[in-house]
C-alpha cells in the first residue's frame, strides 16, 4: 500500500503558484520544478494545470498538486488559503501571480467586472500572503513573491492602482517579517513575452528591447528572492523606467496619460 504522502518525511522543498497555467506563472513552476521544489499548482483551468503537472513530473521527478481555482471566488480562495495553512503539508515559497488586465477603462466596465479583478489582484494576495506567512513564521523559514508590474509606479486604471498597492503592499510585509527567517519580494516585470497580451486584447507595442523574456525574468526574480530583495525589477531598461518614474512630479505623469487609450498593462 503507497504511503500517505501527508505523512511522509519531506525531502524536497514544496512551492504554490497562482496563475500557474500560463506565462510567468507557468515559467515560475517550470524552473521551480527544475530545481527540485514539489508544486502546488492553483489555477481556473483545470485541464491546463493537469497537463502541466504531468510535463513537470516526467521532466523533473518532483510531486505536483493540481488545486483549481478561480481567486475572485472567496469560497475557492479559502481553500487555497486552507492549503497555505495546513501544517501537515507546509509550503515554502508562495508565488502570488495570478492576474489579468481589463480590455476596457474603469468607467466603461461594470462594476461587477471591477470587483472581480480587484478580488483577484489584492484581495487573493492579501488573504493568501496571511495565510503563507504564518506558517512560514512559525517554521522560521520561507519566502513570498508577490508579481507586481511597473505599472504600478505610474497612474493607469485599476490594474495599475492595484499592482502599486500590491508592492507597497509586499514592502510593509517585508518590514515586518524582518528576523523571522522569512522573505517577501514584489516582482515588478515591465511588458513580457507572454500569453497574457492576447488574453487581455493588448497587441504588442513598441520596440522589441522593451520586452522581457519570461524564463530570464523568472530566472533573476529567484535570484533577487535568494538574496532577501525586497522589489525586484527585472531587466535594464525597466530598472532605468522606475527610477525615473520615482522622481518624476506625479502632476507630469498624469498629463501624459490623458490621451484616449485602451488600458493596458505592463506585465
């Protein structure tokens, strides 16, 4: 008879990610996966993960957890909270990335649309950042990675006010988990090459230098979480982006986003 893998010695370390179906969270599994982490994968398509957990075992000899969920949903967010929690399978690293953009501006949308997102951009990472942490602590060890965006230094829609709450969010978490062995790094990508432009109707834009390569960006976030950054920003030209958008009189950015747009996002 197999033995209950809640009750066997733990040999490897064991990681969630959100939004782990596709792009950056699909390449946070894969490399996590790579480097001998066991997975819990938490996404809405169930058929997705189920054959990304089936690619990672064959790949990498590593156990994976398929636990679909649609984040805006409190009832499925408990349950992934309730797995953070459980002290019998605890997880060392969380991955919050799940996300999307809006195709419309704020006051074209529903508000029930709005709601949705903001559940999944904020709201899921607070309740899941809480429920990882405080195992994390107890255990003296861990690390969160909260995916942020660039777009959240400037002042662009929803999407935008919520990846800047979601990195002041992450630096106040890093304060306080100061000494206690346990980490908390906000991602902040600029534009990416990944599935998430076409999912959200945003066609690619500007010149190629301007995006990033997902496994490359993955690869130095782990790097940055490794060394206890607190905000990591990958990739020359999004380092230079920040620090001058952190200097920059907000009266000016504002100006320069007046123009009609689609709302877009940088991740």
């Amino acid at each position: 008879m197999p033995a209950d893998p809640t009750t066997t010695t733990r040999t490897r370390p064991t990681a969630l990610v959100t939004g782990a179906s596709a792009g950056i969270g699909r390449e946070f599994a894969r490399q996590l996966g790579a480097t001998q982490h066991d997975l819990v994968l938490v996404a809405r398509d169930a058929a997705r993960l189920e054959a990304l957990a089936t690619d990672l075992r064959r790949d990498h000899a590593v156990e994976v957890e398929v636990l679909p969920a649609d984040l805006s949903d409190r009832g499925a967010l408990q349950r992934v909270a309730d797995r953070l929690a459980d002290p019998g399978r605890p997880v060392d690293l969380l991955v919050n990335n799940a996300g999307y953009g809006l195709k419309r501006r704020f006051l074209r949308n529903t508000v029930a649309v709005e709601e949705a997102a903001f559940d999944v951009l904020t709201r899921a990472v607070l309740v899941l950042s809480h429920a990882g942490a405080m195992g994390m602590v107890e255990r003296g060890h861990g690390a969160i990675v909260n995916v942020s965006s660039v777009a959240g230094y400037i002042a662009s829609g929803t999407y935008s006010a919520a990846k800047s709450w979601a990195t002041v969010f992450t630096e106040g978490l890093a304060v306080e988990l100061a000494g206690t062995g346990v980490t908390a790094t906000a991602l902040c990508p600029g534009f990416t090459n990944t599935e998430f432009q076409q999912r959200a109707g945003i066609s690619k834009l500007g010149p190629d230098f301007i995006w990033l390569d997902a496994s490359r960006l993955v690869g130095d976030c782990l790097a940055d979480v490794a060394k206890g950054r607190v905000v990591s920003v990958p990739g020359w030209q999004y380092k230079t982006a920040v620090g001058l958008l952190r200097v920059l009189p907000r009266p000016l950015l504002r100006r320069g986003l007046r123009a009609p747009r689609r709302q877009a996002s940088a991740r």
